[in-house]
C-alpha cells in the first residue's frame, strides 16, 4: 500500500508501509524473536542480538524502502531486498541451526504440523478453536505469535518461527517482484521529473498562444 501521487509533484508514490501485509508479519516475527532469545537464549548474549538484529533488519528496511519509493525505485527494491535476505538468510538459518545443534526436529515444509502452522499464521485472529489439551498452548493467529512462542515447548516455538519467517519472505518476494514490474511499466522518479518539465513546457507555450 501506498499514498497516491499528486499530479503536482515529481514525487513517486510512497509510504503506507504499516498496511503492508509482509510488513506486519515481520514486524509480528521481530517481536516473537525478541521473545525466543530472551526465554531461550539468555546465557548466548551474542546469538541472541544476532537473531534480534536480523528480525529488526527485515522490518526496519521494509519501512525504509516505502519511504525510499518517493525519489528512487531503484532504493526501494534495494532496501526490500535488504529485509527479504535478512530475514531468509539470516534469521531462518539461525533458527534452523539452533534446533538441529540442539538436537530437535526442523519440520519438514509439507509435513503436517507446518502445514497446520502455515495456515493458522495466514490470519491475524482465528476464532472458535477449541481450548487447547491441559498443559498445553495453542496458537491463536499471526498476532498471537510472541504470546504463544513465550510459552510453547522449544521444538515448537522455533518451529512456529520458522513458518512465519517462511510466510514474510514468499510476501517479500511477491512484493520485490510488483515493484520491478511497476518500474518497467512507469518508470521512475527521472521519468516523473521528465513528464513534470513537459507538461509545465506545454502550459507555458499555451499561455503564450493565449496572449497573442
């Protein structure tokens, strides 16, 4: 989501990030990580800001490429790129390193506990699950993500984890690609700037043919 142009200015559209659905995943997985590292990682000081850094990366450069989009498609992809490679190569390999040197499972991609995973974590809310067994905690949706991984076992909260990042990543990708398709079809801010001089160029030849 962006704002939309204004025929009188050269700047492109821009902004409106916080409606961006891969922006509210990563932002709902940043504060999940948070979380993970403090309940698992307490005594690995430098794990744990690696894992932070990564999560925060991927929201804060989403936020800086809408910003970016006002001057320079080019900057945009870049910096939406820079989350995406934050969050898939950075942070999910963390996760997936820390359940296998831990001795625990990473679910394969199609099995069945990802796949019910992936689907809860499509809704911010999902309402009338049944109550969770005795002793155990279920996941409510995307929003419910920190609440459920600062109380589920391990395995299943860094499984839980790596599904979200999984999700923000396919968005990322999609919305990478819609931008390299809009700055073919319409340019970008040289281009604005280009149409803005023509079209103050022909006002002013109109002005004069009106005066003669």
């Amino acid at each position: 989501m962006t704002m939309p142009p204004q025929d009188d200015t050269p700047l492109l559209p821009h902004g409106g990030y916080r409606k961006l659905r891969s922006y509210v995943v990563a932002e709902a997985v940043y504060d999940a990580t948070v979380g993970f590292c403090r309940r698992f990682l307490r005594d690995d000081r430098r794990m744990c800001d690696q894992m932070i850094q990564a999560a925060r990366s991927g929201v804060r450069n989403i936020s800086e490429g809408s910003g970016a989009a006002a001057t320079s498609r080019k900057s945009e992809m870049l910096l939406t790129n820079v989350a995406r490679a934050s969050l898939n190569d950075e942070l999910l390999h963390d996760y997936e390193s820390f359940l296998r040197q831990n001795g625990w499972q990473v679910w394969p991609k199609d099995s069945r506990p990802a796949l019910a995973m992936r689907e809860r974590l499509r809704h911010d809310h999902v309402a009338d699950l049944p109550p969770a067994p005795p002793g155990t905690v279920r996941l409510t949706g995307l929003a419910g993500l920190a609440d459920f991984v600062g109380q589920a076992d391990v395995e299943i909260a860094a499984n839980a984890m790596i599904c979200a990042i999984h999700q923000a990543v396919y968005l990322l990708k999609r919305q990478i690609d819609a931008q390299g398709r809009q700055f073919t079809e319409e340019g970008g801010f040289s281009e604005k700037m280009y149409q803005q001089r023509q079209r103050a160029r022909q006002r002013k030849k109109s002005d004069g043919a009106d005066q003669v």
